[in-house]
C-alpha cells in the first residue's frame, strides 16, 4: 500500500515503474484506515466500505486488469 506522504513509497513507485515499464499497473493502492480495518472485522474491504478510498482503489485496478486482460 503505498503512502504519498513518505519519501521512500515514492521512491520504490519510480524505482519499479523504471524497470518494469508497461508491467506495472497505473492504479496505485494508497493507504487508508478503512484498508486496516476491514481484516480485523473479517471482511474484503468491498464488504467492508466499498466507499472508501481503499475499495475504489482495487475496484480501479481490478478494471484496469480486466481491460489489460481483454
């Protein structure tokens, strides 16, 4: 999950889309609180709160899979 706030994310984000080029998603999976808390009331963060950043997020990239994989 990644964290714009922290130098080193934004470090490891340029690193790997400099080596993997077209292999790596455009969506990225940003850290929130909802994506924390879903795990300890034993749901999928889509059951969870499928509003939160979080959700939207890996409802982004599972399209953005789907449109790769069409």
């Amino acid at each position: 999950m990644f964290d714009s706030r922290l130098r080193l994310s934004n470090q490891v984000v340029d690193e790997v889309r400099k080596h993997f080029h077209s292999m790596v998603f455009e969506t990225i999976i940003r850290r929130n609180t909802r994506l924390g808390e879903a795990p300890s009331y034993g749901e999928s963060i889509i059951a969870y709160d499928a509003t939160s950043k979080g959700a939207i997020n890996y409802l982004n990239l599972a399209q953005e899979l789907i449109k790769k994989n069409s």
